[in-house]
C-alpha cells in the first residue's frame, strides 16, 4: 500500500508518501510545493494542481490522506487555506484516490504519542520512524506524518 500525505496550504503545501507493508512504513519520497506570492490566487492554485498530478504520477499512491481543516482566527488565512485544500483534493479527486482526512491531534497522537505534541517532537519522531529520509521542510514533515498516521488510523 502507498499512501500520499498532504499538508495543505496556499504558500507551501507539504506532501510525503510512504510504503505499508504489514506493519513496517517506509519512506518513498517527500516535497514542498511553493507558490508564488505575487502572483493571482488563480495561478497559484493552478501550480499546486499541476505539481500534484505530477506527484501522483510518479508515485502512484493507493490513497492519499490530509489533515482536516481547522479555523483559523482570520478569516483571510482560512479562506486561503480552504481554497489550497480544494486544489489539493481536486488534484487528489481527478486522479481517482481516495482522501481520507484526519485531526491534527489524532495526527500528532498516532505519530509521536500524545495530541499536544509540537512540531519538533513530530519532526523527531519522523527521524526514528523513517530513518535516513531526507525531509524537504516543515510542511514535507506535515505531510509524512499525515501519511504515518493514516497507516495506523486507517478510515478513522
């Protein structure tokens, strides 16, 4: 089984795939996906569906998996993000993969332990359980843990 893991947003959104065999999870690949903020919201969008085809393409995930969505205290930056996650689950859609999505808490909760965890203790825990993988940033990081938590969540 491979499974995509993706951590939406409009500036960089992280995605990061693993490989399930049984009980054992290892890494295949990870990224960022940058936009450009001068550019229209339009265009922006677009890059990020046209980066994931590329993706999926090269991976060929069995399903992908994303964080639900939370409500940020501006409007603005959620209505952002919500527009990055339609992109993303468009990409996700068109291809024929199925999205499951997951709280961030039962992310943080499957991956490290506990759902107060912190970035850092996410990122930590990636090192052990994916050793030797090269992380392209925070948001790849994200979006591994995403995948991780998906293997041990299943349709949760």
């Amino acid at each position: 089984m491979i499974i995509l893991g993706l951590d939406p947003s409009l500036s960089c959104t992280g995605w990061g795939v693993v490989r399930v065999e049984g009980s054992r999870i290892g890494h295949v690949a990870n990224g960022q996906v940058k936009t450009d903020p001068a550019a229209p919201i339009a265009a922006r969008l677009a890059h990020l569906v046209t980066a994931l085809d590329g993706v999926i393409a090269e991976h060929a995930p069995d399903r992908a998996a994303a964080e639900e969505v939370f409500v940020n205290k501006n409007p603005q930056s959620t209505l952002k993000l919500a527009q990055a996650r339609g992109a993303v689950l468009a990409a996700c859609g068109a291809a024929g993969l199925e999205v499951r999505e997951h709280a961030a808490r039962l992310v943080k909760k499957a991956v490290v332990g506990t759902g107060g965890a912190d970035k850092q203790q996410v990122q930590a825990m990636l090192k052990i359980l994916l050793p030797g993988a090269e992380v392209a940033g925070p948001d790849a990081a994200d979006a591994l843990a995403v995948a991780i938590a998906d293997a041990h969540l299943g349709g949760r």
